[in-house]
C-alpha cells in the first residue's frame, strides 16, 4: 500500500455545481375521490429563518442531517468509484414523507434519519433552513424546491398538505399516474431539469411509475458557487492521480499556492477548507496519508466537528484535479439501501402505514431516486488574479503542501446552519460517471 505521508498540504480555488434531486414515491390501490388543493410557499415568517439564531443556538435539524450523511457514506463506500449524494435534499424530501407516517413506519423513519422527538421543532427548523438556503442578494447560486405530485381525483388529508406546504414549501400538483403514467413522469422529470439547471435529467426512469401510483414526493437542490480564493487557469497541469497503488490516470491538476486557507494536519490526514465568495458556503477536502479504506470507518459527524475546531489558518500551496461526474442511487425496497439502514417497514405493500397523509393505510414507498451532478473547476479566474496580487506579512516557516494525487472525500457545508449539503468521494477524477 502506498504511503501518503510525504504529501503536506493544500490551497486551491474551484467553481463547484453540484447538483441533486430525491424524490419519494408512494403506490395505493384505494379509490379516487375529487379533492382540491391549492399551493403556496414555505411561511416566509418562519420563526427559524434568521440566520442569527443558527449562529447562536444548536442547529437540531442541521445535526440530524449531518449523522445521516455519515450513515449513508459507510453504507455506499464499499461501492466501486465515486460517490455524490445530498444528505439534505434526501432528509428533505423523507421529512415530507414522515410527516404522514405512523406507528412502527414513524419511528424506523425518525431512527434512520434522526430526526428530533418534538414534530413542532422539526418543522420550524427546516422552514427556517429553506427560508435561509432560498434567501435573495446572495455571491452564489443556492436555491432548493419541494413539490407533491398526487393522482387527480385521490383525496389527501387537509392538515398533511397544509403542513407540507407551510414548512416546506411543497407545491401541490394533480396527475393522472392512472390513465396518463409515461406523460406524467416526463412532467415531473420536466420539473426537475428546471429546478437544477438542466443538470439533472430523467431523475425517474421508465418503469418506476405505474397505474397504482397515487403520490410523488420531490426536493430539488441546486448549487453554484466561485472561490473565494480562485484557481489560475494557467496553473492547471496534466499529472498523474493514484486511483489505486496499482492503477494511475492523468487528470487535469488545478493548483493555488502561498494562500491562506483554513488547514489541518495530524497523523492519518490532511484537511482543508476552501470557502466560497461570500464565505457561507465551504467546501472541506479531507485527504488520507494512506488511503480512504483507514478513514472511511471512522468518520462521523462528531469526528468531523472535532476536526474543524483544530483548523487554523495556514499560508499553503494546493493541488486539486478537476473532476466532474453524476451518480443516481436507486434506495428503494426492505432490502434496499434505506431498509438495510433500518426503515424496511415503509416499503412493506401490507405494513407501512402512512395514514397521515390520507387517513388510510393503502399507502406504501415504492421508491426513493436520489440522482446528483458535481463539476470542480477553475471558474472565476478574474477574481483570483486579484486576489494573487495581495501580499501579507508572515513568518519564514515550512512550505505546506496540499496534494489532492489520490482518492479523496469532499463535504460541501454550510456555515451559518452547520448543514451538510452535499458529501461525496473522488476515487477517480477522470471517470465521467
């Protein structure tokens, strides 16, 4: 096994656009009854949308979302290659879901996602992170949508939709899966494209809606930011990366040197954060001396939180490729990724009950579709040619290091909340998929 620990530490500048979208299907066999819904946004006077009280107080939501992350990387890290997810969007769109849920489906769900035992707190503080995340005047594109997708006819309960539509923002939409089901998931995939960008396309793919399909549950979440300290483009070299000991690629190699940065370093890895224009948007690298298979098992949200109170302030030299590629994760089923993390119950045709959503228990989770898009590069370069012009007083001290030559996990965070908004490994730069 090759040893890293000659490789010190890092500063680069990247435009990330990650991108991502989760969606909850539901299927019944009960019978159609005419309702009417009508739609409006999250409650802009959510007690929870200041961004000082999530500077001052404990973030419940923010911390429930960031050890679902954890939990949901060492289930997908024995998988080959690269991974990008979204632990909000994915916490997002199962909050709606779990808002109908009951009984033994209610707590599996709460478990696997932690959510908090206080319902009335749960909602505010995801109003108030919605409202945050979808706030104007802002150096970066940030911006996330929920929407309900129901059978024409099929009747839901009044206070579910209500709920979902004051706290989360979820717009009411009626389609016919029955008769119109091909047309019906090219609107909501439609819905999805423009919600992202464009970047996310067929999240659902044929076959996964049918005739009994009754409701779709979908978050979208769409990120686009610069550097704050940017990557000259003129910096950017072909070198190699060690996807394994055994096997190397060339990639395009961005560097950054003699920056400040945020910076750690003890004896199993290098960590940076590289933060993005405006500052309340990061991006934190964690690079092992070893490889990720020593790493991997022992991070968690609380390791990770430990980690960011060591970072101090270092002037560095960083190396980072570009990467950009797409992941779709199909988590459905009792022995699907989220019932082998401990939710089986609300997959189950003849157990779940999710009669909070319609007062029946004709209701089970067919499918959960989690796709995602990531793009590292050099954007903003006009900006980072400035910034290089600055020179700042320091100490004579080692040259530090950052180099990003072998596989890597990545953590897209917001600062203010604390939120993990995207998390992912780089095992290969150069794979596309």
């Amino acid at each position: 096994m090759r040893n890293w620990s000659n490789r010190s530490k890092l500063i680069w500048k990247l435009a990330l656009t990650p991108l991502l979208i989760a969606g909850a299907i539901f299927c019944s066999a009960g019978r159609s009854v005419d309702h009417k819904i009508n739609s409006k946004l999250v409650n802009e006077e959510s007690q929870m949308g200041e961004e000082e009280l999530f500077r001052n107080e404990e973030n419940i939501i923010a911390s429930a979302t960031n050890q679902f992350a954890f939990d949901l990387y060492l289930n997908l890290k024995d998988s080959a290659g690269n991974i990008f997810f979204s632990p909000f969007s994915l916490s997002t769109a199962m909050a709606m879901t779990y808002e109908g849920a009951r009984g033994q489906t209610a707590q599996e769900i709460k478990q696997v996602f932690h959510y908090p035992e206080s319902l009335e707190v749960m909602r505010e503080e995801f109003a108030g992170i919605i409202n945050l995340i979808n706030k104007e005047d802002k150096k970066y594109e940030l911006h996330t949508a929920n929407a309900l997708w129901t059978q024409k006819g099929y009747p839901l309960l009044t206070e579910y939709v209500s709920t979902v539509e004051k706290y989360y923002g979820g717009k009411v939409t009626d389609l016919d899966f029955a008769r119109e089901t091909e047309n019906s998931r090219l609107i909501i995939n439609h819905w999805v494209e423009e919600q992202t960008n464009n970047r996310i396309k067929d999240l659902i793919p044929p076959g996964v809606l049918n005739q009994l399909t009754r409701l779709v549950l979908t978050n979208a979440i769409y990120f686009k930011g610069n550097w704050e300290n940017q990557f000259p483009p003129g910096n950017t070299r072909e070198e190699e990366f060690m996807v394994t000991p055994e096997k190397k690629v060339k990639v395009p190699m961005m560097s950054i040197r003699e920056k400040r940065f945020n910076y750690l370093e003890n004896d199993e890895l290098q960590l940076v954060e590289l933060p993005y224009a405006g500052q309340e948007i990061s991006m934190l690298v964690l690079l092992p001396k070893n490889d990720l298979t020593s790493l991997e098992p022992r991070l968690t949200a609380s390791q990770l939180n430990e980690y960011k109170k060591q970072l101090r302030s270092e002037k560095i030299d960083i190396y980072l490729p570009k990467f950009k590629f797409e992941t779709k994760y199909m988590m459905g089923g009792k022995k699907g990724i989220l019932g082998r993390m401990g939710m089986p119950t609300a997959f189950s045709p003849t157990e779940a009950d999710f009669s909070g959503i319609n007062g029946r228990r004709d209701f089970y989770l067919s499918e959960v579709v989690h796709q995602a898009f990531v793009e590292v590069n050099e954007e903003g370069t006009e900006a980072a040619a400035a910034t290089g012009l600055v020179v700042g007083v320091t100490m004579v001290v080692k040259k530090l290091i950052f180099r990003a030559d072998h596989p890597f996990i990545f953590i897209i965070q917001d600062r203010t909340t604390g939120n993990i908004l995207f998390m992912g490994r780089v095992v290969d730069p150069s794979a596309s998929k």
